[in-house]
C-alpha cells in the first residue's frame, strides 16, 4: 500500500469564506500515483471546515444566512467562550459545516458523485490555516 500526506495552507483576507480545493486535492491524487484507494482531507483546525458540496453562489449566500441565524457572530458578549477570543461563533459553525471529508479514488480520479466539489470553509479567517490531505491505496 501507498501513502501520501500533504498540508495545503489558506490565509482569507476576510473571517468567513468559503474555498473549492477541488483542484488542489486532485493535484495531490497526480502528485501521489495512487489509482485505487482513498483520500482523506480535514481542516487541522477547529473553527474551519472541509465538506462536499455544489459550487453554486446562491448556496455559498445561503451556507452563510443560514450560519449567522444558527450561530450569528455578534454581539461577541453572547458567548461564554469570547473572553481572549471572539470566535465562538466560528467553533460553532465549524461543527455544522464538519471537520473532514473521505473520497474514494477510482482510475486515478476523484470518484465523484454529480455536482460535488470539495470545499475549505473559513469561519475565522486573515491567518494561516491548514488543510490536511492523506491518500492511501495503489
Ligand atoms: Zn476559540
């Protein structure tokens, strides 16, 4: 069996925004050799998110209306957790949004279902994050 472990870096210019790595995870699958397996990809940090879905702005708009109704940013003093923080919000939103998604990897490629696109969501953003991306298989 095969492995392969890469660490994808994101720093947004804003707290929340929602990034298709698609591209990117399909450059590690290249990168590995791997033709049959899995790949695992998963925030490494805990108030942003990697989950599948459409690539359709509308649905980008409404991820964040429904969010900020489920766990709104502000007032930061709603929050036992916002002391030396104010991202009580952004742990909050990550746990909806989820921490990893898992992708089998058919004939070298992604094996996708229709409309499925691989998505990093930044819910407290303007530093460096990472993304881990672990493939195994042959
Ligand atoms: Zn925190």
């Amino acid at each position: 069996m095969k492995s392969y472990r890469k660490e994808l870096w994101f720093k947004t210019d804003q707290r929340r925004k929602l990034i298709n790595i698609t591209r990117e995870i399909e450059a590690c699958l290249a990168e590995s050799s791997i033709s049959e397996g899995l790949v695992l990809v998963n925030a490494m940090h805990i108030t942003s998110s990697v989950f599948i879905n459409d690539d359709e702005s509308g649905l980008h708009h409404d991820f964040e209306v429904w969010l900020e109704k489920l766990a709104p940013e502000k007032p930061y003093s709603q929050y036992r957790h916002n002391g030396y923080e104010d991202n009580a919000d952004a742990h909050l939103k990550r746990t909806i949004m989820g921490r990893e998604v898992v992708v089998a990897i058919t004939g070298g490629k992604l094996d996708f279902g229709p409309w499925e696109q691989i998505f990093y969501g930044e819910f407290d953003g303007k530093r460096n994050k990472r993304v881990l991306v672990k493939i195994i298989g042959e």
